[in-house]
C-alpha cells in the first residue's frame, strides 16, 4: 500500500538510537514510505536544509538539540511550520505528551510500540495535513499549497504582487485565559475581517489563505497593501474587543498566573504583518522567498506596539512601517 501521489511520502526519522532508527525505517520501508535519518535535532534541521520531507518522526530525548527544541524551531520557521511532526517518547507520563503537543506535535507515540501502530498514525497524520494544506477546517479559507499556487501564477505572468503574512499578537495569552474554543473565536474573526478588508479594496481580486492558528497570508497587489492592511487592523480589533469578557475589555488587560503563580497582565490583542513586495525594482520569482521575506517583515512588526505593519520592498531600505491605532 504505497502512499498516494505521483511520489513515495518522504519520512525524516530523528533518533539516536539506531536500533529504534533503524525498526522504524524498515516498517516504513516495507509500507512504501521513503525514510531518511537524523541522529538528533542539529542533524535533523541540516537534513531538512537540503530535502524537504513530508513528515517528521521525532524522538523526545535527545543530545544537542531534543524532540521539543527541534519541534519549536520547526513550528518557528515559515519553512517548515507546517511540517507534521509524530513524537516519540519512552515515558507513558502525561505531562510529556502534554509538553510535545504544546510544543507543536501533531501526534506522539509512546515506546515501545508496534509496527500496525506506527504506520497507522504516520497514515493518519499525513492524510489530515494534506486536507488541511488545502482548505482550512476552521476558516474554510485555501492552506499552504494554494498559497504557493497562488503566489507563482502571479510571478508566471509577471504581474506586480505583495504578499502579507499576518498574525495575531499576544494570541497565546487568549487561549490561556479563555480557553482553545473562544481563541478559535478570535481566529474566525481574524479571518471575517480579512475577508471584509479583501472585498473592500476592491479589484483585481485579492488572494486570502491561511496557513494555520492564528496565521494567514494575503497576496494583493502593490497598491492594495495600505488599504488593505489599514482595514484589518481597524476592523480586528473592534471585533477582538467585543470577545473578551466585560471585564477585561473595560481595563484594556487580562490577568494570567505564571508558573510560580504571580499574576502578569497581558494586553489585549492586536495584529503584526509583514510584507514583501515584488515589482519592477525587484523581482522576487520564488514563493517560498516572498512568504519567508514577509515572516521576516512580521518579526520587524512584532518588535513594535499595537499593530503594525512592517514593508520590505528590497531597495536598501528595510521596512517602512504603519501602526494602526484605536
């Protein structure tokens, strides 16, 4: 039962156990899995430097750099956040699929397990990444692999084209006070103010994706970004406001326990995005380089306050940025 596609599904296996290693690739082999293998989390982000694979399998302990760290850099980079990672883990304790989940694990499997297991939830994980690569479950709106479309039919006729990654701030103090239900409250309403922003600048058509979470990519053109961007910021956060409790809206904070227990404030959400441009003063022919150079402009955008907008446009000038305020 060869994996669908015009290819064998690529398998990275990061283990420092060879035996392990080695059982896991044999299995995977035998299914009609391609498998390359990584010693630990240094080796494994060299590996996928040079060969881009359809999911990882991670094991949790490891020398240099561990399951979790790897995990977090994975989720980190624009590159590969949507890799779907499996976590190994010697240890049945709770806590530890609890860390490799919120470390952006999409599935663990506990040692030992057996060959009918593995192939199952490498299976399964790579089944559901694939739909959701195309239509997001939550929003509706086209994943990964459609952005990329969209982005290289625009270089292929040569049109002018911004692209804009976009994120909400201080999302995980949301999910925390509130819960995972009303922090997909926010995300949809991310996602309804993008689509309001997008109608209303109008024609050509602007492209609206999301990638994951709280992220989402726009491709407009060049002109289309200040309005556009103007719009979402305005209209998120009036929508964001009405879905935090009374109390909270009022004193323009919510108040969360750290790990010792001391109450930290966090401010209420507002939006980074990241632009690059692609005009006649630079071309950018890659959909991954636009993507990745506007997640770089997003970072520019999260260094400052409120929301904000960060503009790369590659002329020796680094960003040139809007802040959008109440």
């Amino acid at each position: 039962m060869e994996p669908a596609g015009d290819r064998p599904d690529v398998i990275l296996v990061v283990d420092d156990d060879e035996d392990i290693a080695r059982f896991v690739e044999f299995n995977l082999r035998l299914h009609g899995y391609e498998v390359i293998h990584a010693g630990d989390g240094q080796e494994a982000l060299e590996v996928i430097e040079r060969q881009r694979p359809d999911l990882a399998v991670i094991d949790l302990m490891m020398p240099r750099v561990d399951g979790l760290e790897l995990t977090r850099r994975l989720r980190a980079d624009p590159m590969t956040a949507v890799l779907p990672v499996i976590m190994l883990t010697a240890k049945g304790m709770t806590v530890d699929k609890v860390h490799g989940l919120s470390a952006g694990a999409d599935d663990y499997l506990v040692k030992p397990f057996d060959t009918a297991e593995l192939v199952a939830r490498v299976s399964s994980t790579l089944r559901r990444n694939k739909e959701f690569r195309e239509v997001s479950p939550l929003t509706g709106l086209p994943g990964n692999s459609r952005i990329r479309r969209e982005i290289a039919d625009r270089v292929r006729v040569g049109s002018d084209y911004a692209v804009g990654y976009i994120d909400i701030d201080r999302f995980k103090s949301v999910n925390d006070r509130y819960g995972f239900v009303r922090g997909d409250d926010f995300i949809s309403a991310l996602a309804r103010s993008l689509h309001r922003a997008v109608v209303s600048v109008g024609l050509p058509p602007a492209f609206l994706g999301h990638v994951g979470g709280d992220d989402f990519v726009f491709v407009c053109t060049p002109e289309q970004v200040r309005p556009l961007t103007s719009r979402v910021s305005t209209d998120f956060e009036k929508a964001a406001d009405a879905l935090y409790d009374t109390s909270d809206a009022a004193r323009g904070y919510v108040e969360l326990k750290d790990r010792r227990g001391n109450l930290r404030r966090a401010a209420l959400v507002t939006l980074s995005i990241g632009v690059s441009v692609s005009d006649a003063d630079k071309r950018i022919t890659s959909p991954l380089a636009a993507m990745t150079i506007a997640s770089e402009m997003k970072s520019v955008a999260k260094s400052q306050p409120g929301s904000y907008v960060a503009v790369d446009r590659r002329r020796g000038v680094a960003d040139s940025g809007d802040r959008h305020v109440k």
